[in-house]
C-alpha cells in the first residue's frame, strides 16, 4: 500500500524555488545598476570645452533689473573718457529763437533840399504827390516819366513856417507856391495863412514800411487822405490817413 508525499518533502521543494527565484532577481538589479553607473561611449568620446573668452571665477552673481522712466543718458566723449548728461524730467522748453534785428530807418532829408513824396504802398511804378491845375493829387511818376510831371512832383523842404518843429513843401517849378490846404482841399497857392501850409509828420503803418502821416498844424485832429486819386485833409483815424515816404526829388 502507497503512502502520500510526506509534508515535509513538499516544504522543502517549495523553499528551493523561492530561493531560486530571489537569487535571480537580486543578479537582474546588479545588472541594471551597473549599466546605470556608466557613460555612453557618445558621452565618454566627447570632452567639455570651456567657451572662448570665458573663464569663471566664483559663484554665479545674479544681475540686477533695473528700471527707468526715461531715456538713456547719452555719453559725450571727453580726453579722460565718457561721461553721463543729465536727463531732464518732463518737457524741455524749446530754443529761444534769436532776436530779429531792430529796422533801420533812414535820417530825414536835410531842410532846402529837394524830396519826392511817394504813397506808402504802391506797386509797380510809384505813385507821387504832384500838383496838377493847382490841386494836389497822386500819379504815377518814373525816371521815365516827362519833364513836366517830375517837376510838379519835386518840392522843396522848408522849415515849418508856422512851427519849426514841422515842415512846408514849396513847388520847384513854381517858386513861393506852397501845399496848403484850404476848405480841407489840398492846393498849391501862396501860403497866405501860414499854419494852413504846415504840416507835422506822424510814423505810421509798420515800422518795414516806413510810412508818414501829414498832420495839419491847425488841425491836429485832421491828416491828409486819398479819394481816389484826389487828396483832401480828412478828420480820420491814423489808420485811414495816406501814408507817404520821402524819396529822392523825381526832378534833377
């Protein structure tokens, strides 16, 4: 009669194979521990090198961010280096503009001395006071222009007769006749009221231009005016008187 498998042969079979297993499985992990412990032959084949012009010297060192709220200084280049410019803050003032120079006038004529009067302003050939028939008036006159027309449109410049602080104009072409006014007309007659042929001068217009005013001596209040081509003594503004700019005479 057979007996059964005693237990203790069972136990026994049991043992060796757990152990054998254990021992397997310690020899996989020296295996893979070993191939972790060694370099690549791409990474063993290849050696560091240091970059160019680098060389360090101690610990990293972070770099600080600094922050600004407006532009750069711009550095100027001087014998012992660069130096800053300061940077003003918020809008800097433009450049002064250089200042324009101061018009220059010319000195008045000298008194007894031949002038031309020409309106201020004219275009193209200038327009000049010139009696005509005995009334003042303004024509075109030029270097061109006839004997006659030049003549009547070149006085002499008298000393005021009524103040000689202001002035007269006598005719060239008709000695001892003088611009007067006479029921506010402008005429050419003897001066038999001698405040009705003065005349003071008053600037006028911008000071490019050069304009003057005639005011009347015994009228101050009134200047001479165009009408036209007609000239009269008008109770007017500065602003709507004639202006006029002494030139030199039409007539030698």
């Amino acid at each position: 009669m057979n007996r059964p498998p005693w237990p203790g042969r069972i136990t026994f079979t049991y043992t060796r194979i757990i152990a054998g297993g254990a021992a397997l499985t310690v020899a996989a992990m020296a295996i893979l521990i070993g191939a972790w412990g060694r370099e690549s032959p791409r990474s063993a084949s290849l050696p560091f090198v240091e970059p160019t012009g680098y060389r360090s010297t101690g610990p990293a060192v972070p770099v600080p961010i600094v922050t600004t709220t407006g532009p750069a200084p711009i550095a100027v280049r001087t014998r012992s280096g660069s130096r800053p410019l300061p940077v003003a803050r918020g809008t800097q003032p433009s450049a002064r503009p250089a200042p324009s120079p101061a018009p220059t006038t010319a000195p008045p004529p000298r008194l007894d001395t031949r002038i031309s009067l020409a309106a201020v302003p004219s275009e193209g050939v200038p327009l000049l006071l010139r009696h005509r028939d005995f009334r003042l008036r303004l024509d075109p006159v030029s270097a061109r222009s006839d004997a006659l027309s030049r003549a009547d449109a070149t006085f002499v410049l008298r000393r005021g007769l009524a103040d000689p602080e202001c002035f007269s104009l006598e005719s060239v072409n008709y000695p001892g006749l003088f611009v007067r006014h006479r029921n506010f007309r402008i005429l050419l007659t003897r001066p038999d009221g001698a405040a009705d042929a003065t005349f003071c001068t008053e600037q006028g217009g911008s000071a490019a231009a050069g304009g003057l005013l005639l005011r009347s001596v015994n009228f101050p209040d009134r200047r001479i005016a165009a009408h036209g081509d007609e000239l009269s003594l008008a109770a007017v503004p500065a602003s709507g008187a004639q202006l006029f700019r002494m030139t030199s005479p039409a007539a030698p």
